[in-house]
C-alpha cells in the first residue's frame, strides 16, 4: 500500500474535528485492561468452554463460565477511568468495546456501546435475544444440570463468543453501519473519525476496520491511535492523522484538557 504523504496537523485541527462532527467512533482494546486478570477466549480454553460442552454437559460449562470467563466482571483502572470521562465530553457517536470485560460505565444501558466479542456479565437467549445477568444467576448457573431456557423456550447462551465463533450478524452489522453506508453501491463513510485506543491490530475485526476507513478517508477524516505498546515507526504503518504513544491514561487526560 502507497504512504500518503501528509503535513502534520496541529492537535487544535482535531479538536476542532471532534467538536464539529460529534461523531467519532471509539474502539477500545486489551491494553486498557492489562493489569485485570481475566480469561482470554483462545484454543485453550476451547475444550472447556464450547458449545457443544454447553449442550451435553452444562454442568461443567457452566461452572467452568462461572469460575473463569465471569469474573471478573469490570476492570477499573487510570485507563478506564480517563475513557470514560472522554465518553462523558460527547464526541462520539458510538463506543466499540472489544473486551469481554466491562470497561464503560452502565455497559448494559447504553444504546452508544457495542460489544462485538459479547460481556462476561451477559447472557442472551438465541430466540428471542433477551439478555440475562449472568451475576444474578450464579447459584442456579453452578447447579444447573440441564441445557439452560429461556421463558420462550430458546435456548440462553453466554455472549462471550467461543474461540473460533462468528461474529453474530446483527452485531457484525451494527459494526459496520456506525463506520460505513453504501450510496448507490458505493461505500462511503459515516463517521470522520476513528480513534482507536489500546487496541490489538491483529484483531482481524480491527485490522479490517482501520484499513477499510483508511482506503475511503479524504482530509475531512481522522484517524488517532492512542497506544503504549507500539513505536512510532510501527503506528505510522496505520497511517493516522495522530498517533500517540504515551502511558493512555496520560494521552486521554491530555485529549480531555484541551476538548474542555
Ligand atoms: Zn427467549
């Protein structure tokens, strides 16, 4: 892929961007919960925690969901803490948490937030996609010896999507439609900008958001990467307008300074 060639923006330029257009989708990744002990969903925990597992032997499913994938159910940190007063400036438009553990404040009220890889604390029935706390539930959760229903007779999974799950479709497009509209065929987007923070790009959801937003961008769309893990060099493969590497709690704080 060609480089643009670009003039440096002066931080005011996005500022004033973010102050305009009120439209900016946050995507926020692992790095802002590093220091959480969680379980992270990969071929390792496959073998406890499937569907099929769920199916024949719920019991041990579901122990096992309570006992690793649950908890803990929210991270508190500097980072999280510096996030969500950034979420209370209103610059956005929607916030795109791929952490399975709650990070935003009133995570299950907010119509601004999606979960793509689904909540530790959430649980939803495939039929009629009710939603279901799964830490109200836990006595019944350890106990249970058969498939778990709902009231309408679905069946109630976790959202926390099992290593190798797809993406589910209403979510995949919620995704998408925060980010892109097609006119005539044509994809356009409909956010100006992206600002990803602490985020993993070899996340194949992230890495085909920044580069589908990256080959559609004209000069009236930003990208901002806010990390502290990758160099200067290696942000700029990503081609945004601002890259920050710097502790992320700092960078926001300072984000959230000059916005007031
Ligand atoms: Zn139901």
């Amino acid at each position: 892929m060609l480089t643009k060639k670009k003039t440096k923006l002066p931080i005011e330029a996005l500022i004033n961007h973010l102050k305009e257009y009120k439209d900016a989708v946050i995507v926020l990744g692992p790095d802002i919960i590093k220091d959480t002990v969680y379980c992270e969903i990969n071929e390792g925990t496959y073998d406890s925690y499937n569907r099929k597992l769920m199916i024949k032997e719920p019991n041990k499913f579901w122990n096992f969901y309570v006992s690793k994938v649950m908890m803990p159910m929210a991270a508190t940190n500097k980072m999280t803490v510096q996030i969500n007063k950034l979420i209370d400036m209103n610059i956005h438009s929607c916030i795109l948490d791929t952490n399975i553990v709650k990070t935003v404040r009133d995570d299950d009220k907010r119509d601004d937030l999606i979960s793509p890889n689904g909540k530790n604390n959430i649980l939803e029935c495939v039929k009629c996609h009710k939603h279901l706390e799964a830490h109200k539930m836990v006595n019944d959760l350890t106990e249970i010896q058969k498939p778990l229903k709902c009231e309408c007779g679905g069946n109630i999974k976790p959202t926390v999507l099992y290593h190798g799950e797809k993406y589910n479709m209403n979510i995949y497009k919620a995704v998408k439609d925060a980010i892109f509209t097609e006119e005539n065929g044509k994809p356009e987007l409909v956010t100006h900008t992206l600002i990803f923070i602490g985020v993993d790009f070899t996340d194949s959801l992230v890495s085909e958001l920044i580069d589908s937003y990256d080959a559609l961008k004209d000069d009236n769309h930003y990208t901002v990467i806010v990390t502290d893990k990758l160099s200067r060099e290696d942000i700029y493969y990503y081609n945004p307008e601002f890259g920050v590497t710097d502790d992320i709690d700092a960078a926001i704080k300072r984000l959230i300074d000059i916005i007031k």
